[in-house]
C-alpha cells in the first residue's frame, strides 16, 4: 500500500484518480457551503430580515474563502500522496473530513428547524 510506483504506466491512473477525486471534493465543498447557507438562512425568524442581509453576505464570501483554501489544500494533499505513495489512505481522510463537515450542517439544520 506505501509503495512508490515508477514510471509513467503507473503513475498516470493515480493521477487520474488523484484529480477525480480533487474534483469530487470540489463538488462536495460547494454542497457543504451552500448546506450551511441553508442553514444560517433558518435564523431568518430569529435575527430580522435586515440583519439577515449581512449575516447571509458576510458568511457567504468568508465560507467561500474557506472553501477556496480547502479545494488548494486538498489538491496538494492528494497530488503528494501519489508522490509518496499515500493516495488511498489521504483520499479517505478527505473523504471522512467531508462526512464529518456535511453531518455537522446537517445536524445544525435539524437543530435550527427544530426550534424555529
């Protein structure tokens, strides 16, 4: 699993499966970000329309930032693991860190639904 493939034969499919899965994780940030969206935007009813405009912008352009980071990190993450060897294991950390992410939105949701 820690072997280092040489040449290009080997090496092509994992860096075809390191962009495939960079892009997945692309995708699933964008769902994560506007799942969050969803969520700030139940507290609607809490904070008044006015305040609502600012906090709905401000959040939107800092988990835009946030998730800009993330999509570099997660390219140089990947790409280094097929340097090293690493890919599988570093695709299921992404993969987990994505579960973990889009369960806490979830949750929150829930959370807010439920007493509003």
């Amino acid at each position: 699993m820690n072997e280092r493939p040489h040449g290009l034969r080997q090496l092509a499919p994992l860096y075809l499966a390191c962009y495939l899965f960079w892009i997945v994780s692309g995708a699933l940030t964008v769902l994560t970000m506007l799942q969050m969206r969803n969520a700030l935007l139940s507290l609607l009813p809490v904070i008044g329309p006015w305040t609502m405009i600012g906090v709905d912008k401000f959040s939107f352009v800092l988990m835009g930032l946030a998730a800009l980071v993330w999509v570099l990190f997660v390219e140089h993450y990947l790409r280094t693991g097929v340097e090293r060897g690493t890919l599988w294991r570093r695709a299921l950390v992404v993969g987990g860190v994505h579960a973990a992410a889009l369960g806490f939105v979830y949750a929150l949701q829930l959370l807010f639904f439920a007493l509003w």
